[in-house]
C-alpha cells in the first residue's frame, strides 16, 4: 500500500473521475462532489481547512479514533469523517476510503438511478 500522501488537485482528480460523479461550489467556498444530481460524496474546504467524505457505519468510529481524522463537523450523524491537509493517510487507502464513499451514497439510490454508477 502506498504510504505517498495525495494532494487536493489529486483528490479533486480522482472524484471526479468517479462514474457520474460532479463537482459544484456551495456555502461561499467548498467543493462539492455528488452524484444523481445532488447526493454529495465527498466536500473539499477551498479554504485548506480539509477533506470529508462518508464512510460505512462499521468503521465510522475506528476511524474517528485515528490521529489527523475527526468526525466531519454537521455530518458526523450521517457517519462523514474530516482531515485536514496533509491528509493522515496514504493514496491507495485514502482513494479506497473515497470509493467506497461514493458506492455508500449510489448504493442508497432508486435502482433506475444506479444504472452505470455502480463499480
């Protein structure tokens, strides 16, 4: 597993090459990456102030409990997390993490609505 640290022209990168994924900028600064028109993913703070994106329910509090990862301010309840830049993680994990987070949100689509997103 790569230990590299992904910067967030990478991350943006990456999300957006996500099947359906778009990007739109809300709340005066934050990079918004969704799928099915409005489900967000994943925010990145233009700011620098950091990273969130959901994660499975299961895995929500070991990851809260891992240094640098915190539990994503407004979105905790919906099992979000939050890094700050560098993130604490490597670019296979962190890329696994994100994926993983945009297949949690497709998952919970209408099924006529999951046709091509699904990975």
């Amino acid at each position: 597993m790569s230990r590299q640290h992904m910067t967030e022209d990478q991350v943006v990168t990456f999300c957006l090459g996500l099947p359906g994924a778009r990007e739109d900028y809300k709340w005066g600064g934050v990079r918004v990456f969704s799928v099915a028109g409005n489900k967000m993913f994943a925010v990145l703070d233009l700011a620098g102030a950091g990273l969130s994106f959901k994660v499975a329910d299961d895995i929500f509090l070991g990851y809260c409990d891992r240094p640098g990862v915190r539990p994503a301010p407004y979105l905790a309840r919906a099992k979000w997390i939050s890094m700050a830049p560098p993130y604490p993680m490597g670019r296979d994990e962190l890329c696994d993490l994100l994926q993983r987070s945009h297949q949690l949100v497709v998952k919970r689509l209408p099924k006529r609505l999951q046709v091509g997103l699904v990975m």
